[in-house]
C-alpha cells in the first residue's frame, strides 16, 4: 500500500476552517428556523407574522413535521452519499469533489429556507418550505459526509486524531456562536427593512461566509497526498449493514442517538428558555452562547491532554451525567428565585463542560472504531461509519422535533406570568435531561480497550 503523508496542524486547521461554515448554516436551522416560524406571542408583538397556518395534524405542527420528515431525507441520503463518495473513482479523491459540489447550493437553499412570498398562513408557503428544507438537508449531506469521511484520514495517529478532533469543535463553537448572532445583527435592519427580512438579510449576510469557509479546504488540501483513495467494492446497503453488525459501533450509535434528542431538544429551546422562561430578549442569546463558548474553550486542552491519559470512554460517559444535571436545571428556570442574567449564566456555564468533551471526542470514537474495522475487514468505509452515525442521530433529531414542536404547544395560550406560563419547553429540557442520562448509561457498555488494541496491532503488522 502506497504510504501517505502525515498532515501538519496547518493542513488540519485548513480543514477545520470547512466546519466552520457548515456550522454556521446548520446552525442558523437548528436554532432559528422553529423560532421564524413557530413565533412565540412576544415575536408577534415586536412585528413578526404566521407565514404558514395554524393547524395541527394529530398534535403536530406544520414546522413539526417539516423539519422531521427533512431530517428523517437527510438521514436517509446519508449512506447513500457516503455509498457514493466511498465507491467514487476522480482524480481529486473520493470526498474533496462532493465538498466542491455542494458548498455553494448549501449556502443559497439555506437563505431560501427564510423566504416565504406567500400571504400570511397560506398552505402555498408550507409547500415551498418543505421543498426547501429537503433541497437544504441534501446539500448538507453531500458536503458533511465525505467531510467526515475525511478525518481518520487526515488524523492517522490517536494523538493527531484527538487533535484534529479539538480543531474541528472549536470552530463548530465559533460557527454556532456565530449562528446565535442572527437577531442581533437583525436588530440592526429592524427598523429600515421589518422583521421578517431584517432576519433574512442577516442569514444572507451569514451564509455568503459560510460558503467561502466551506469551500477554503476543498481547494486548499490536496486529498491524494493524505488519504487512501482507493474505492471500495461494496455496495451502498450492503456497506451499510456491515456498518452496523459492528458491535462496538452499535453501542456508542445506540448512546449518540439518545444524546442527540436531548441535545436537539435542548438547542431548539435555548431561545425559548431565555425569552419564555426566563423573560429575556432574544438577543441575548448570543451572549449567553459566548459564555458557553469562552469558558468550554478552556477546557478544551483539558479535554485533549486527559483523553490522551484516560482513554476517551471515561470523559464521554461523565459529559452525559453532566449533561443531564444541566438540562434539569435548565428546565426549572423562572422557578427559582435567582436574576434571569445569573441564571442564564450558570446554565451556561454548566453546560460548557460537557459541551466540550462532547464537542471533541465523538468524532474521534467514530474514527477509532472505523480504523478497527479496516484491520478487520480490509475495507476503508471511512465515509459509511460517519454516514451510519449520522444516519441514526438524525433519526433521532427528526424525533426530537416533532417532539419540540408538539410539546410546545402545552398550556401555550397561558398568559405570560400565570402559574403555567410555559410548561411545554420546560418539559422539553426536563425530558432532554432524561435521555442523557440514558445515553450515559449506554455508552457505559463501549469497549474502548477492545477498539485500541486493534489499531496498534494493526500498525505495528503495516
């Protein structure tokens, strides 16, 4: 086997600088898209209006199933894409053509996503929503799967794994924090352009850069002096399949799906937490997210250095115990008798730890159990691992969603400041909490040792 290069940590922030982008647009989704169109009753008052109608099909919302039944596409087309980019013979490699293909498209369907040319309430404007909402979950799929496919790639050693993996989560942080900056930048259009396009114009604002960080490593890293670019032979369902007959990588997909409903849950709501429960401008967002932000940037070489010494397995497993305390907090906000500002802090702060090690070491498991499964197998599905992964965690998003959306909707024409004034969202971070602990407890069963001896035996064999 021809031998490849060892990529530099300049190479490796150069590909980290991709997920900068494509965080900021799944970003603008995950935390505004409800909030657009699902506006709460202080929304309605500041000027903004119900684009699609309010009606319910067996409990849920129009945005409820959208976004669910976009998310369950998006889930779907993963193995596909990732069959694709596995199997794909080009001279530039099996991922860096996908990432070319789809970053600008990625970037303009999700500014289309907010743009709604219909009357208020008019099922016309659920039509071109949900046809956008597909266009906008399979860009992101053709650019993010080969993407990931990417780092067991570029990180070939566990230590440049892990720090590949510390890069690429300390700019999904900046692109998120960036991501909750949308109302603050649409306050500054407020008053010339209203509030729907004030919002619209910043997402365009933000998805122009996205686009041109998402493409900076498609052009600037050359994948043939790195990765193994040979196709595999298997086809798409079938590579799938053996995907998931791996044991260990059933364990940690079983833990990662009930870690992502929580957290989507949790990402859904932070807004509503702070403007609902809290009694916040939904500016502060931002704010509060750059708390989050700064103090789980400083553990991040905490995270880095005592995963080298502990393994991965033991700091996971802590991070969803903590998570799960945070979210129980969370969903007692306005209960309490502590300043909204120091209780959206705490929360804050809380939150930061566990964010870190899970903004970290998932993505370096998925690479460690994928690099065992080559020495087994002697295939390289890179791409299916992450594939498979995101396959189910997206499932699990799409449930989180409905479940948002129709548990919102508790006790919603309560009056602001009566006894159940909102119900619905604190159950949302109440339930989220419960499902952490859960993946927890799953992951607990992940056999780290097994996993590792198999890659070094395998290096020392090459």
């Amino acid at each position: 086997m021809e031998t490849k290069k060892t990529a530099s940590n300049k190479v490796l922030w150069i590909f980290a600088v991709g997920q900068l982008g494509w965080s900021m647009l799944a970003g603008i989704i995950t935390n505004w898209l409800v909030f657009f169109y699902q506006p709460n009753q202080d929304e309605l008052a500041k000027g903004q209006i119900l684009f699609l109608p309010k009606i319910t099909f067996f409990g849920l919302t129009i945005i409820g199933l959208i976004t669910a039944v976009g998310r369950i596409f998006d889930a779907v087309t993963d193995p596909l894409i990732a069959g694709f980019s596995d199997s794909m013979k080009h001279k530039l490699g099996r991922r860096i053509p996908f990432m070319r293909f789809a970053a600008v498209p990625f970037g303009v369907v999700t500014v289309l996503i907010f743009f709604t040319p219909f009357e208020a309430e008019s099922m016309n404007n659920a039509i071109l929503l949900f046809i956008f909402a597909m266009l906008f979950y399979f860009c992101m799929t053709c650019y993010c799967t080969p993407y990931n496919a990417l780092i067991p790639e570029l990180g070939r050693t566990q230590n440049a794994r892990i720090n590949l993996s510390t890069f690429i989560s300390v700019t999904y942080f900046f692109g998120t924090a960036i991501a909750y900056l949308v109302p603050n930048i649409a306050g500054l259009f407020l008053t010339k352009l209203g509030y729907a396009a004030s919002y619209r114009i910043t997402i365009a604002i933000i998805a122009a850069i996205a686009v041109i960080c998402m493409l900076i490593p498609s052009f600037l890293i050359d994948e043939n002096l790195y990765a193994d670019t040979t196709p595999t032979k298997s086809s798409a369902f079938r590579s799938l399949l053996s995907t998931f007959k791996n044991k260990e990588f059933l364990i940690f997909v079983c833990s990662d799906i009930l870690y992502w409903i929580g957290l989507t849950l949790f990402q859904t709501g932070l807004s509503f937490y702070i403007t609902v429960l809290l009694g916040m401008s939904p500016s502060m967002t931002f704010p509060l997210f750059a708390v989050m932000t700064a103090v789980s940037l400083i553990f991040y070489p905490l995270v880095n250095i005592f995963s080298k010494m502990l393994g991965k397995k033991k700091l996971i497993a802590f991070a969803f115990l903590f998570f799960s305390f945070t979210f129980f907090i969370t969903s007692a906000a306005g209960y309490i008798s502590i300043p909204p500002m120091i209780y959206g802090v705490a929360i804050a702060v809380l939150a930061a730890v566990p964010m870190a090690i899970l903004g970290i070491l998932p993505q370096a498991v998925v690479a460690d159990i994928s690099e065992a499964d080559k020495a087994d197998t002697g295939e390289s599905r890179q791409g299916m691992f992450y594939a498979a992964r995101t396959f189910a965690f997206k499932l699990g998003q799409s449930l989180a969603m409905l479940m948002f959306t129709s548990m919102a909707t508790i006790k919603a024409n309560v009056p602001k400041g009566e006894k159940y004034y909102g119900l619905g969202y604190r159950c949302t971070a109440l339930l989220a909490a419960v499902l952490c602990l859960l993946g927890g407890l799953v992951f607990l069963q992940y056999n780290e040792k097994k996993v590792i001896s198999k890659i070094e035996e395998e290096q020392k064999n090459a």
